[in-house]
C-alpha cells in the first residue's frame, strides 16, 4: 500500500492521488462496491478520480510516489489481463477493475509523457499473450470509452516487442501474430485521438525487430503514398489516417536499422514529396509536423553515421580546472578535407535526398508553427553534423543571412526557427569559433528583438530563443574562445533578465546567466559571478516589481549602472 514518505510534505493533492492508486489496487471492498452499484456510479467516480490524478501529476515533477503508483497500477492491471490462447480471444471482453486503472495510468501518462510510462511497464515475456489477446477482445473501436485501455495495452504491447528473443521462440506462429499486431496498430493508426499515438510507437516496435519481414514496412510506404494522393478528394477520416501513417514512418526512422531503412528510402521520399511540394497540405499542420520530422530522418539515414573530424569539441572537462582547458582549433589538413569531400551518401542516388531534405528544413525554420521550427531546427543540425565542413558552413551561413536581411526583420516566425537552428549547431559543434562573432552580434540583436504588428508587439519568443542560444553558447565554448565576447554578452543577457516585460523571457535569461557564470569559470567573472546568481534567482525572477526596485540596484552596485541607463534611457523610456 502506498502511503506518505515521512520526509515529504503531506499536501491535500498528494494524499487525494495516494487514496485514489490505493483504492483501485489495494481496497476489495471498494472494488465490490463498484461492481454491486452498475458503469454509472463508477464512470462518475472514474471523472473524479481522474481529476485528482491529473491534479497532482500536472504540478508535480517525476517523483518516487508517481513512479512507485505506476508500478502499482501496471502491476495490478496484469492481473486483469486474458490468459486465453491467441487462437481463440473473447471477443466483447470488459473489466471494470482494468479499465479504471488504465484511466489512471493514461492520466500520468498524459501528465508526465509517455516516454517516462514506458520506463515503467514492465517487459516480461509471460504478457506479451495475454496483453495481445486483451487488445484484440476489446469490444469497439478506440473511439468508444474504452480508448484509454486500448491506449495503455498498445504501448505495454509496444514494450514488450523490445524484447530481443526470436518471435518464433515465443509463440508457434511467429508470423501470423505480428501481422495480427500490425493489422491491430493500422486501424488504430486511422483514429483521431491518442490511440493513434501509441499505435505509432508499437507499429515501430514491431517493424524494426530483425525477424519482422521487410513487406510490412513495404505495406506501410505504399499506403502513405496511397492516402497522400488521394487526401483531397476523400472522405473527413483521411486525413487522421494520412497523420498516424506519416507518423508511424517517422517513429520507424528514429528506431530502424539503417541498413534497412536506406533500402526504403527512395519510395518513402516519393511517397511524401506531394507534401513538400503542393501548399494544400501545409494547412493541416500536424501532417506536416510528421513530415518535417520524416524528412529529417530520412536525410540522417542515407549519410554516413559519423561525426565529422572537422567538428568543434570542447574536450573533456572536470572540476578540478579552472575553466581555462587547452582550446581545440580545426587543423588545416582537416579544413581541407572537409572543404574537398563531398555529401557523405553511400550511394550517390541518395544525393538529391539529402539536399531536399535540407532545403525543406531551412524553409521550415520560418514556418507559423513552433513545433515545426523547433523540429527543423534539430533536424539541420543533425544532418550538418554528418556533412563535409564546406556545406555545413554553408548551412550556417543561410542560418545567420536571416538576422541581417532586412526583409525578414518583421518575420519572427523566422528570427525564432533561426536562433533555435543557432543554437542546435553550436551545441553538436557545426557552429566553428571563427563564425562567432556573426553569430554573438546576430544574439544581441535577438535579444532585444521587437516588432510592432498593429496594436500589439510581437518578439517574446524570440527573446526567448535567444536566451536558448547564449545558454548553449556557455556549454559549447571555453573561456579562451568565448572570453573575448563573454563582457557584452553578459552585459545583454543581464538587462534581458532584469528589464525585459515576460516572465519566461527574464527566467530564460537567468538561466543562461547562471549557465555561463558556471561554465565560464571564477576567472571570468570573480566574486561577482556568485553574487549575480543568488541575486537573479528563479523566484526573484518571476515578479517585474521585483526585477525593477530591488535588482536594478544591485546590478548597478556591481559595475553595470551605466548598462542599466542607457536600457531605460534609449529603450525603455
């Protein structure tokens, strides 16, 4: 039975969430209730419950009592599972007692994400029977009451399928239950609601197993293709079915083996090209999240896994050193080796992939939405990790050419895809120091970036961004490559924290002080550098009052009065 740790503070959240796991797990007599009493009683506890739940998990981080009430929950739901052959499942199953602990367990894994959920369920070889034939006995679609269940069982069956044993060591018939699986995840992949999300990640389990034939994940590309075609002219479920088998493919490129999915790769581009091509499919922005992340995927796959030689790397790093460690520089010999060698495909057919790939990704940074910058953004770094340094440059060169057009300058959509792409090529080291003071004059102006757009101004996230990229900045670079810019740039990072009217916007540039006065070592800053981190703390952060009484003063005891002036004077006044 869970109950309170002694060395945890006992809030009404937590005690309602630990009574809530007791009472579905441990308490027979309420589970007796549940049963004399009908569905109805039980569906309005069922939303109560739910609620206190999802209270808890959504303002709590991943703590020992959410991790030990997940086991919990797992561990009694096996209990409810079918035991009956895969031959003969029991077709309208229901189980009350089940189905409330996958309500729960979907309530934390919504709350918590279902990556951290699936550390959680356990992978024993006995449940892959049972949690199958569970799945194929539910009565319905995933679209009636039922979906949560269905939700949970096909990420349990997902997990399972990790498991490295031979299918047909398993089971007799290896064969017929990964198509039974398959056929299982397809219609799920159709559905409009999180099923579609679980059937993703077990379908890629399942199509990236070595014992799996390669005709299922055939299967997969011709009905993309298929349903990509034809989007316009079917009926208001084609889209959801173009959605969930987009993203099958993408969580099937994260996952595969390159060897096999090189062999797919050219029928998966022309599959998804009508995408990149014709602007009607940009107005469903979900497809075309799934797409940019397929494209980026599909560009690592045909390039070489390696990181390239001419790379930045700090080196090792302890804390023993004074911050102050023997500073890398790309040798001559490897410049000109990266500058000579070409994209580094396998075979040259997989060419024109690549640059597609990276001109969608670049054309993405700018796009409306912000997962699909953020998505393009770690996609561009990727694929320029893999490159010779000549066309890695150049796709850093494309990135800065956004802060100095004049064009783009009331485009926040692109200054923001452009400074996450910045800061994803510093942090893997595509970003050279001879490119840093582009770079660090292209931040300051981010950082105080905004733009009128009628009666209301826009540049928060910006702002925001920027602050991203003088934290990555911190991590990348040592003091003997960063110091000479380190004094203006903690200069804008600090009035950013101090002054700036957003809330996520002064914490961001809080964090990114504090990231640099760690990494930048005692040399840099001296007592001073301890002093600004306790001063700009999270909480002090949080109030503008706060930032302008009582830090304004401070800062300016500190040295940085006159910056402090001339933000209020030319900016801010």
């Amino acid at each position: 039975m869970l109950t309170n740790a002694p060395d945890s503070a006992s809030t009404a959240d937590k005690s309602g969430f630990l009574q809530v796991v007791n009472r579905i797990c441990f308490d027979e007599k309420d589970q007796n209730k549940n049963q004399k009493h009908g569905f109805r009683e039980s569906e309005n506890e069922r939303e109560q419950n739910a609620h206190t739940v999802r209270k808890y998990c959504t303002t709590s981080t991943v703590s020992p009592d959410i991790t030990h009430a997940t086991e919990c929950l797992i561990t009694f739901a096996s209990t409810r599972l079918l035991r009956s052959p895969i031959c003969s499942p029991q077709l309208g199953f229901q189980d009350r007692k089940l189905d409330r602990a996958c309500d729960m367990l979907y309530e934390i894994c919504s709350a918590q994400g279902y990556k951290n959920m699936v550390k959680s369920v356990p992978h024993a070889v006995r449940d892959l029977h049972a949690v199958y034939v569970t799945l194929i006995s539910l009565d319905g679609s995933p679209q009636t009451k039922r979906w949560r269940t269905h939700y949970l069982l096909l990420l349990w069956l997902g997990v399972l399928l990790l498991n490295p044993f031979d299918m047909n060591s398993l089971v007799d018939d290896g064969t017929t239950l990964v198509a039974g699986i398959v056929q299982c995840c397809t219609e799920a992949l159709n559905e409009p609601g999180p099923s579609r999300q679980a059937a993703a990640f077990c379908i890629s389990t399942t199509l990236t197993r070595q014992d799996v034939s390669i005709h299922f994940m055939v299967d997969l590309v011709h009905q993309i293709s298929s349903l990509l075609a034809d989007l316009g002219s079917l009926e208001s479920q084609a889209p959801f079915a173009a959605m969930g088998a987009v993203q099958a493919l993408a969580a099937i490129y994260k996952r595969g083996d390159r060897t096999l999915l090189q062999k797919l790769a050219d029928r998966v581009f022309e599959a998804v090209r009508p995408c990149l091509l014709d602007a009607k499919y940009g107005t469903i922005r979900i497809l075309k999240h799934f797409v940019i992340k397929l494209v980026a995927r599909l560009g690592i796959a045909v390039l070489k896994p390696r990181n390239a030689s001419w790379c930045y790397t700090r080196g090792k790093r302890t804390l023993m050193m004074d911050g102050f460690e023997s500073c890398y520089e790309v040798s001559d010999a490897d410049e000109e080796t990266g500058q000579r060698a070409s994209v580094g495909v396998e075979d040259e057919r997989f060419k024109h992939i690549v640059e597609s790939a990276v001109g969608v990704l670049l054309q993405a940074t700018c796009d409306s939405e912000t997962k699909i910058r953020w998505s393009a953004a770690k996609g561009i770094a990727r694929i320029a990790s893999r490159l010779p340094r000549g066309l890695a440059d150049d796709i850093v060169k494309n990135i800065l050419s956004i802060f100095t057009d004049p064009g783009s300058h009331h485009n926040d959509n692109a200054w923001h895809g452009s400074c996450l792409a910045l800061a994803e090529l510093g942090r893997l080291g595509i970003l050279l120091p001879k490119r840093l003071p582009e770079s660090l004059s292209a931040l300051e102006v981010a950082l105080r970036y905004e733009v009128r757009h009628g009666s209301r101004s826009v540049g928060a996230n910006v702002r925001d961004a920027a602050c991203y990229v003088a934290w990555a900045f911190a991590r990348a670079y040592p003091p003997c490559v960063l110091g000479l810019y380190l004094p203006a740039l903690i200069e804008k990072i600090l009035m950013t924290a101090v002054f700036d009217r957003e809330v996520h916007v002064r914490r961001a540039a809080g964090a990114a002080l504090q990231e640099n006065i760690g990494r930048q070592g005692i040399q840099a800053f001296g007592s001073i550098g301890i002093k600004l981190t306790q001063t700009l703390s999270f909480s002090a952060l949080g109030s503008c009052e706060r930032a302008y009484i009582e830090m304004t003063p401070v800062i300016a005891k500190m040295g940085y009065w006159e910056a402090a002036f001339a933000k209020l004077l030319r900016e801010l006044v």
